[in-house]
C-alpha cells in the first residue's frame, strides 16, 4: 500500500504550494521512489504553480538532473465519464430489469445524479493510483475544506448507491419468491466487482493516510480550520491530523507597521495551533512576500518546510508598471440578489458583508446575506454567533445574516417524503402489493443518492423565497471557483433528477401518497426553473468576483470568467481585494515586493477586463470584523486611474 498524504486546508491558504513544494521535496531525496501529485480542485492551479503546462494525462517532469515527479491534474468531467461509459449498460441493464424505470427514465439521473462528478472523481484518481502500483508515495492537493470534507464522506456515497443498485437486481429475486421462479443474472459479478471498489476506497482513506493541515496566522483562516477538522473527525473517525503547517508566516522583528502585525499574529498562530493540535507535528512556511512559482523555487520552500532550513531566495522584486488609484463610489445594489464567488481565501465573504452594509445604509432597505458555502466565516465578519435560520447582527433588525446548514434543510426535505410514503405503504405488505411495497423501498434507496450539491440549492431555494418581499436584497456569498460553478449548473441537474422520480409516481398517481410525493418533487423542479430564469434574465441577480492582485488568482479569474460565459453568465464587477498602496508599505523589502507584484498583476487585469468596473480594494492590516471594520471598508473604495 502506498503513502498517501492529504493536504487540507481553507481556500487560498497555499495548500497547492505547501503540496507542490512536498512532492518535489520528497521526489528530490536521495534514493527516492516514485511520487505522484495528484489535484482534486475542480478549480486547478498546479500548472501555474509548477509553471508547467500540463495536460488531464498524468505527465512527468524533472525536479533534478536525477529526479521526476508525476503530476496528474484531473479532469472531473473526463475520468467520470470514462468510469461511466465502462459500466453504462451494466447499471441501465440492472434497473431496466427492475420493471420500475425504463432505460430512458433512469439514463438522465445517472447523467447528473451519481455521487457528485468532482468528489467522485477524485476518488476514481486516488484509486487508480493506488491499485496501479507504480507509485510509493501519493501527494492529494485537495480541494477548500467544505468540499474535502465531501471526499471523505464519499466512499459512504458510493456504497448507498451500490445499495441501491443491488436493491433494484433483487427485484427477479423478490417475485420469484412470491411466485415462483428462478433469481438471478448477470448483474451480480458487476455489482461484486463495484462492492469490491468500494471496499478498497474505504482503504484509501484509512489509518494509512497522512492528513497535513495547511493554515496562516489569520483568525479567519484558523478558526474556519478549527470548525473544519471537528467536522472531518465527525465524517471520518480514522481522520486525524499529523502534520500542521503554518503558511506565510512572518517571523522576527520589524520596523513595518504591516509585517509587525503580521509577526505578533504569527506568533498568536503558533501558540493557537500548539493548544488546538498537540499531538501534531508544527512546520512553519515563511512569507517570502512574492508567489512561489516553478520547480526550483517549490524545491528551495520545500526543504524550508519539511527540513526546517532557513528560506534562502535571491530574486528581486519586479519592475511594477506604474499604477495610480482614484477614489470610487461603493456599488449600489440595483438588482434583488448578488451573488459574491473567487477562489477561496480571497475575502468573498469580507465583500459580500461589505455590500450588503453598504447596501443596508444607503438604500435604507432590508438586507440578507447569506452564505452556502459549506465551510462558511460569516460569524467571523459580523463578530457574532449566525446559525441557518436569518437572524439580525450588527444590532439592525433589517440586516440578517445565516450560514445555511444546507445538508440539514435537505434531510428534512427528504424526510417529509419518507415519512410520507411509508404511513401511507405500511399496510401494503405481501400478495399482490409486492410491487408497490418494492417500489417504495426503491425510492427510499433513490433519495439516499443524490448527488451532493443538491443541498445548496435547495438552501438558495430558501434564500429566493425572501426576494418575494418588496424591496427586499438577498446577497449570497457563494463556495470557492470550482464548487460555486458547479452549484450553478447543478438547477439543470436538479431538474434531470426529477424527472425520474415524478414518472415513476405517475404510474401511481391513484394513491394519495405517490400525489404528495410528486408534488414536493415537481417544487423542487419548478423551484430550479425559476432559478435558472433569475440567474440568466439579467434582471434578477448580479454577479461580483472577488480575487487577489496575484499571479494565481488572476489566472484562475480569467478561467472562472470563460466558464461563467459557457452557462450564460457573466459578472457585474471585479473586486480586487487586499491592494498594498506606496504609502503603507514604507521601505519594508518584503512589502515592496509584495506590492511591485501586486501592481504587476493590477497592470494586466486593467487592459484584460474592460466589461465591467474593476474596484480595488486596500488592503487592512486587521481583518474586518463588527461594525467598525465593515465602516472602515465601506468608508473607501478605489479604481484603477
């Protein structure tokens, strides 16, 4: 069995650099075995990261004269569909034989229903690589925190699915017991070899993984790992941290207002995370004040890192275009909903609270802001305790904040239906109700497997019942790039998972209970319609990016904006947060570094986005937190003059 190591981590922490910079480290040892870095981030970044251009096949590259690591950068949509069209016949074969759902009804729902396409992918990869048996130590760069967490709990998934399938095979089995006959078919060696699958994925991610922590000094991104970890211990009981590594730590003494901030939360961190892990083993990934990019500079961070050796890096700062701002406006809401997406660690959350307040003085109308993402900070921003029902903060009974818990709103849903269908079926046991008593047992199994991400649409769902109030904005601060696009496309997936379900009541619809369960799912699809029309009228909601003045999140940007444009979307403004002016950063090298880069960067975005308004926001040596922060970021605004 090979070594596999998992790094975790809140978005935009540096998990992809910390993973980088281990696997070119340990593929750099003398003697070394074979590595293989593998990126389950829908939103990838390691070809940036490595300054390689890689392809979905996994490619090799040299770290050394003597040395080469394996990259595989995995195509979600590519390995599924491989992994499907393998086994389509087989699984439309077993419920097609099942006489409830034809071939045509089911083929929709295992287009867009499996366990979700990116988790399941990226445990289709991690096991290809185990079970290949070239490699000896597997590097997983993961994707944010709330969707990791969804890796972990997917071989649990996988084997409700499996369930579901052997419960639709069984159905042969099932009449010949009530009328005689023979069971069985050609079902079963399939259905083994998947249960035998799902055995090994539940290996995968035992004893035998070592889980890395990637985290920095901001309270932010402490506490967001905090509340993370105790949720992975809950889904997985084998999951225990090993390793925490502290990113872009400041150390030393300093003249600079900003890295004097930075070190006394550096070492604010380092006592925090001693406490919190004890057990675990502490590295510290210093701030060089410019992005670690290519394999040389991945192998000198990664010997700091996991060797301790000093951060030795002679590069000069960049010749920054020249860069001037001008003072701007803070944008006025003019449409119901907004919604606030980036990369993780960006601030998406700290803007969408900035425009809601803004929004809450100056329009003097109700505001809500919500967050569905599934590791969300809202209760950092507001400095208060927000749970998934609306409740006012900042003491302003019409400005509301929630964190959806959006796994909970859609048990509930579920439930309603269970309970539903089984007070209505309980009587209808043997003889000639063997049909409908089966057939209720394979909805159950069916509602056991839909595919994650429905949950945060029917928490926005909630959110779109608010915008029938006069008046009323909703601003929702949405999961990082790769899982807020997929919660965007997920309305036409939701509508494909219905279907199925509301033909199979159909053929009942004389019994009370199929007529109640049919009409929840026909809300449910109606409910996905009018969100597709809210979010593609122009009309109804706006879209605000949020990302750094770096080389990383700039690239992922310009991804993210061609994406958009393929599901009919396209953003209202650009948001560039946490900008370093001339006179904040005094003659600190590490901050003029940071700031040539940043203005570098400004320099690009300027001649690229011409759509909309690019706003610049200025970076804050404390984190906005309460009302004082939220006044002091909504006090200024600025734009590239």
């Amino acid at each position: 069995m090979p070594q596999l190591a998992f790094f975790l981590g809140k978005g935009g922490v540096g998990k992809t650099t910390v993973s980088s910079a281990y696997a070119v480290h340990c593929a750099r040892q003398k003697g070394a075995q074979r590595v293989i870095l593998i990126s389950t981030d829908p939103a990838h970044s390691l070809a940036d990261v490595l300054q390689k251009k890689l392809t979905s096949k996994i490619s090799t590259i040299a770290v050394s004269q003597r040395h080469k690591l394996h990259v595989w950068q995995v195509d979600s949509v590519e390995l599924f569909r491989k992994f499907l069209n393998k086994y389509r016949d087989q699984i439309l074969s077993v419920i097609d034989a099942g006489a409830i759902f034809s071939r045509s009804d089911i083929e929709p729902l295992i287009d867009s229903a499996l366990p979700g396409m990116a988790e399941m992918s990226a445990l289709l990869a991690i096991h290809q690589a185990v079970q290949s048996g070239r490699y000896h130590r597997i590097v997983v760069d993961t994707a944010p925190f709330g969707h990791t967490i969804r890796l972990f709990e997917l071989p649990g998934h996988f084997r409700r699915f499996l369930s579901f399938l052997e419960l639709a095979a069984s159905r042969d089995r099932v009449l010949a017991a009530h009328f005689g006959g023979v069971a069985g078919g050609p079902a079963q060696q399939f259905l083994t070899e998947w249960r035998t699958l799902a055995e090994a994925l539940q290996m995968s991610f035992g004893t035998a993984a070592e889980l890395f922590l990637v985290t920095t000094p901001e309270k932010f991104a402490l506490n967001e790992s905090i509340r993370a970890v105790a949720e992975l211990k809950e889904s997985s009981s084998e999951a225990v941290i090993k390793t925490t590594v502290l990113n872009r730590a400041v150390l030393g003494k300093s003249t600079c207002l900003t890295c004097k901030k930075k070190s006394h939360h550096t070492n604010a961190a380092r006592q925090f995370l001693s406490r919190k892990f004890p057990d675990s083993t502490l590295l510290i990934g210093e701030d060089p004040g410019f992005p670690i990019l290519g394999v040389q500079s991945l192998a000198k961070f990664g010997s700091h890192v996991f060797e301790r050796k000093k951060l030795k890096f002679a590069i000069a700062a960049p010749k920054s275009a020249p860069v001037r701002f001008r003072s701007a406006p803070w944008p006025d809401l003019k449409v119901p909903l907004s919604l606030a997406v980036g990369k993780g660690g960006v601030g998406k959350t700290t803007i969408s609270a900035g425009l809601a307040f803004h929004a809450r003085r100056h329009r003097r109308t109700a505001v809500d802001i919500c967050s569905v993402d599934p590791a969300p900070s809202l209760d950092d921003v507001f400095g208060a305790t927000i749970g998934d029902a609306l409740q006012p903060v900042l003491g302003d009974t019409k400005l509301r904040a929630c964190e959806m818990d959006a796994v909970a709103l859609f048990r509930e849903w579920v439930r309603e239906i269970r309970v539903s269908i089984d007070h209505a079926t309980t009587s209808e046991v043997g003889g000639i109700h063997v049909d409908l008593s089966f057939e209720r047992q394979l909805l159950s199994a069916l509602l056991d497997i839909v595919p994650p991400g429905v949950d945060e649409v029917l928490a926005i769902f909630r959110l779109v019942e608010l915008l029938s109030r006069p008046g009323q904005l909703v601003v929702i601060d949405m999961a990082p790039t790769g899982h807020a696009l997929e919660l965007l496309r997920m309305p036409e997936r939701v509508l494909a998972w219905t279907r199925p379900l509301l033909k199979t009541l159909a053929a009942h619809r004389t019994l009370a209970v199929a007529r109640d369960a049919a009409v929840k799912i026909a809300e449910l699809g109606q409910r996905a319609r009018e969100l597709v029309q809210i979010l593609r009228s122009g009309r109804g909601a706006s879209l605000y990016i949020v990302l750094l003045a770096e080389p990383l999140p700039d690239r992922e940007t310009e991804r993210l904006i061609f994406d958009l444009k393929q599901i009919g979307l396209s953003p209202a403004s650009i948001f560039v947060n946490r900008v370093l002016f001339a006179q904040d950063v005094g003659q600190c090298p590490r901050c003029r570094r940071s700031m040539n880069w940043q203005h570098l960067t400004l320099a690009k975005l300027k001649k690229r986005y011409t759509a909309g308004e690019l706003y610049i926001v200025r970076n804050f040596p404390d984190e906005i937190t309460g009302k004082t922060g939220l006044r002091s970021l909504t006090g200024e605004l600025w734009q590239l003059a």
